[in-house]
C-alpha cells in the first residue's frame, strides 16, 4: 500500500469511495425512478387500451345478440316454413 500513498491519501480515497458510491446510488435510484414510470405509464395505456377494446367488444356482442334474439322468432317461423316447403316437395316427388 505504499505505492498508493504518493497517489491516494486515505481520507481523499475514502472521500472518493463515498463520492462513487453516493454518485451511483443517485444514478441507479434516478434511472430506476424513470423506468420504473415509463413501465407504469405503458402499463395504465395498455389497461386502458385493453379495457377500450372489451367495452368495444361488449357493446357490438351486446348489439349483435339485440338484433338477432329480435328476430329470433322471425328465423324460427321462416325456418319452419322451409322445412314445411322441403316436406311438401320432397313428398310430392316420391310418389
């Protein structure tokens, strides 16, 4: 350590320990601090671009279920009525 002592004087390197240390702990706590916002930034978009498309999705499965319970009774009278001709006709071509 005597190849140190032109170099370093103990209290400039303990001064210098601390200031690195101090000086990363600011870095990394800062650079946490930013990434740490930008994910929840990215997060409460994606949750809100996710909960924009499920409010989409519902209210045209919602409408589409509207129109076609509606009609449903429609396409059952049509329905039979088909089934009805297709009776009559496949009858009439057996005999």
């Amino acid at each position: 350590m005597s190849n140190l002592k032109g170099l370093w004087s103990w209290p400039a390197f303990f001064a210098f320990l601390w200031f690195s240390f101090s000086f990363f702990r600011f870095y990394f706590f800062f650079s946490f601090l930013f990434f740490f916002c930008l994910s929840f930034c990215a997060f409460i978009s994606i949750y809100f671009f996710l909960s924009l498309y499920d409010l989409f999705l519902s209210i045209s499965l919602s409408v589409f279920l509207t129109i076609f319970c509606r009609h449903l009774s429609l396409y059952f009278v049509l329905a039979s009525f088909f089934f009805r001709f297709l009776y009559v006709v496949l009858s009439a071509l057996r005999r």
